[in-house]
C-alpha cells in the first residue's frame, strides 16, 4: 500500500473528513439563515417605505384632485432611484408614473404582489423584478407604488458568492488539515508498529516512543512501556529461574542418583536397604518442599490469589505464626516474642501470608545465635586477651543472655507492617537487592538447609497485596518487614 493509500485510510483523515463536513454544513446552514433574514428585513424596509408614500399620496389626493397627484407622482418620477410609480384612470389607462409596463393583471389587483416590469425610459426587453402594492382610489383611480428588488437580489448574490468561497475555503483548509494531522499520527503509529514487530521478533527490550506532550497517544504508550517492562522482567525471572532450578536442582538429583547406586552396589542386609531408602525420602521431601515453595511464588505473581483475599486481622497470624515455631526457637536457645498492640486489619490472602511470615521466622531462627554460642565466642576471644577479657565477658554474657527473634504487627497510617528482627549475623547492605532473588543464597548460608526461595516468597506474596519487603539493619541482625495496604474501611 502506498504512504497515500495508507494516509487516506487512516482513522484520522476520517474522523477529519467527518468534523469537515459537520462545519461545512453548520457554515451553510448559517450563511442560509442569514440571508432569508436579510431577505426578510429588506422586504420589511421595503414595505414600510411603501406604506408610508402610499398614505402620503392617498391624502394628497384626497385634499385636492387627481390631477394634483397625477402632478406629483409626475414629479418623483423623474427623481433617479428604484421607486416606482403609476396612476391610472377609471378605464385603466395610464396617466402618470413611471413604469413603461407590467405582468398582465397586476394593476387590477389591489394589495401586495411581487411583479416584472419594465420602466419608461427602457428597452421592451428589459426587465425587473419589483415589490408594489396597488391601491383603489376614489372615482375608479388606481395608485401603484413599488420598489425594485434589485438591491435583495444583488445581497442574495454577495451572500450566495460569499457562501460558495466560504465552503470552498474550509473544505480545502480541512483537506490539508486532514492529510496534516492524518500524517503525524500516522507517523507516531508507525513508529509504534514497528516498535512492536521488533518486540514480537523477540528484543523485548524494545519500548514505544513517547513524545512528551501528554496526549492520549502517550498515555497509551506509557501503559504499555509499563506492562512492557513487567513482561521483560517475568521472562528474565523464568529465564533464570529455569538456569537456577537446572542448576540447584541437579545437585539433590544427583545425589539422590548415586545414593541409589550405592545403595544397590554396597547394600547387604535390610536395614541398610531401609537407611538408604529413608536418605531418598529426605532428599525427596526436600525437592518437593522446593517445587511447592516455587508453585506458590508462581502463585503469588500471576495474581490467581487475589480471589481468595478476604478482610481480617494481621494480628492473628503473627500470634498463630510464633506459637508454632515458638518450640524450634526453644531448642536453639532462642526467645520468639511478640509485639502487636492491637488489631492491624488488611485485606489480603491469609494462606499466602502466614506462608511468607512463617518463611521469615524460620529464616530467622536458622541463622540467628543462640545465647551459648554467643557466650563460649566471646569466652574464647576474652581468653586470647589475658586481661580485661573477664570484664569484657561479664558484660557480653549479660548483653547476650537471651537472644531473642521479635515478631511484631503494627498499623502505621495507611500501611500495616509485618516484622521479623532477629540477632544472627545480617545481610549487608549491597546484598540486600540480590538476596530476594530465587535461589540465592549468600556464603555464610550455605551450610544451613534450604532453597533458597524464603525471602523471594515473601516479597512475591508483597507485591501481590500492593506492598513492599523491606530489609533493614537490626543492629546487629536483619529485621525484615513486610509493608501491606491498610484496610481502613473494616
């Protein structure tokens, strides 16, 4: 198709072309109307001025005689102009004025008519349109007074030419305005289409352009640019969760390969067949444990979950969350405490929150430091100094004599913050963005059990309540806080 045909096609030449007729139509509709007004009020002058010469002459006529207004219609007569006038006797023959002729029975009908004529000083071929009215005088006398119309004919011909450039003007201007305006959006849409082939190609890098003005097109073009960039960061996410799922699951797989091996190659009796079919269920468990973790983040983001979010309290599942893990942190010497104040309602998926806060205080518990381990680390480092050491271990002793993870709720304006602090070693700060990744686990991790997936649980299941996981600094630990929407209306 040619750049014309495309351009003619266009939804805007159109929608051009259609305003360009509703103004063409609007503009005759009103050059029409003022020109039967201006008809009309010319007709009105007209009459008027009639009338008026009319009962002038009638009492004339009636002071003196006919041959008095025979001598003064005489008269103006001969004055230049477009009046016209004419006396006739009682046998119908002419005896003053100024008309050479008219249509047959007009003289013989008395009142208004609108007639040709032809004046006395004039060609027989020529002829006029003009406005009389006819009056019956006494004695079988007839008055004829008129106007030429030649002065509403010649309006009507300037209103009619001015129509004609008029409408002429505003189709051609609306024509160029409509290829100008046809071409320029046109032009952006052309830009969007192959920005949009190119992304269809495979570079979803791609973005449509954005001019800046604001306008509806721009608007769009943000949109999508949005939608476009959370596409791109979706297929990043599979793209390296399927490298991570084939990398950090080929580990457990392998190893579940060779126990199998040897338990066939070295395995003599049934209790050794059974410890090594109890190894493969562990190692089973723990592959199911990271698919479900990875289903239910993939749950979070596709944002299936939001039909199940109902109105309740934050509260509740903080205090359901620590009496369950409450036991776990008592045999590592840890103390799990509370902190909600009071009710903290949000509108949300309670499965899918108590999952990630559970995630976190498990996370927790694994990698904070239980009161003897703290104490015999700091024993060993007192002992290495020989002096003040004794001191120094008193004070750390008391400092450290019950670590403890709090696990705190609280409405703070139009947000509700779940936390979980603990006193293990932390996350620094340049680790902070990666570790919510899948499968990331930093070094001092990697001795613990796990996936890997906790932290990108939880900040899966944030975004998909409209809130944020933050991580922070506990001086020294990590407090993790998940920032919710409040629900204010319950």
């Amino acid at each position: 198709m040619t750049a014309l045909g495309k351009l003619v096609r266009s939804t805007a030449f159109w929608l051009t072309l259609v305003y360009l007729l509703i103004f063409a139509l609007y503009a005759a509709a009103l050059l029409v109307y003022f020109a039967l007004n201006t008809g009309r009020l010319i007709t009105e002058q007209i009459t008027e001025t009639v009338d008026d010469v009319i009962a002038e002459l009638t009492e004339q006529y009636t002071i003196g005689s006919w041959r008095q207004l025979t001598t003064i219609v005489e008269n103006r007569s001969l004055r230049p102009g477009s009046s016209l006038y004419l006396v006739t006797a009682p046998s119908g023959q002419a005896i003053a004025g100024n008309v050479g002729s008219l249509a047959p029975g007009v003289i013989d009908k008395v009142g208004w008519s609108e007639t040709v004529y032809r004046r006395l000083d004039e060609r027989e071929t020529a002829e006029h349109s003009a406005l009389v009215r006819v009056t019956q005088l006494s004695g079988g006398f007839r008055l004829l007074v008129g106007r030429d119309l030649e002065e509403r004919a010649r309006m009507r011909e300037v209103i009619v030419a001015a129509a004609r450039g008029s409408v002429a003007l505003v189709i051609v201007l609306g024509l160029a305005g409509g290829f100008f305006v046809a071409r320029r959006v046109l032009k952006r849409f052309d830009a969007m289409t192959e920005t949009t082939q190119r992304i269809m190609a495979g570079d979803l890098s791609g973005r449509l352009p954005v001019t800046g003005i604001g306008d509806e097109l721009d608007r769009l073009a943000m949109n999508l640019n949005d939608m476009l960039e959370r596409i791109e960061a979706l297929m990043r996410g599979l793209k390296e969760v399927s490298d991570n799922i084939a990398h950090d699951l080929k580990t457990p797989l392998t190893r579940l390969r060779n126990r199998c091996e040897a338990a066939l190659r070295s395995a003599r009796s049934e209790a050794e067949y059974r410890d090594a079919l109890q190894d493969m269920i562990e190692e089973s468990d723990g592959l199911i444990r990271t698919f479900d973790a990875l289903l239910m983040i993939a749950r979070a983001e596709s944002g299936h979950a939001r039909e199940n979010m109902t109105a309740f309290d934050a509260a509740e599942i903080v205090r359901g969350v620590a009496e369950l893990y409450e036991p776990l942190a008592e045999e590592k010497g840890l103390a799990l405490k509370i902190d909600a104040p009071g009710a903290a309602m949000i509108n949300g998926n309670r499965e899918l929150l108590s999952q990630a806060l559970a995630n976190l205080v498990d996370n927790a518990i694994k990698y904070a430091r239980p009161a003897q381990a703290e104490t015999a680390a700091q024993d060993g480092e007192n002992t290495a100094q020989n002096g003040v050491g004794a001191a120094r271990n008193g004070d750390a002793a008391a400092q450290m004599s019950s670590p403890e993870i709090v696990l705190a709720v609280r409405a703070e304006g139009d947000r509700v913050l779940l936390s979980v602090a603990d006193r293990g070693p932390g996350i620094a700060e340049a680790d902070r963005s990666r570790v919510v990744e899948r499968f990331v686990r930093l070094d001092q991790s990697g001795l613990e059990p796990g996936s890997g997936l906790g932290l990108s649980l939880a900040a899966a299941v944030a975004r998909l309540h409209g809130g944020a996981l933050r991580l922070e600094d506990n001086a020294p630990g990590l407090k993790v806080v998940i920032a919710l929407p409040r629900n204010t209306a319950a």
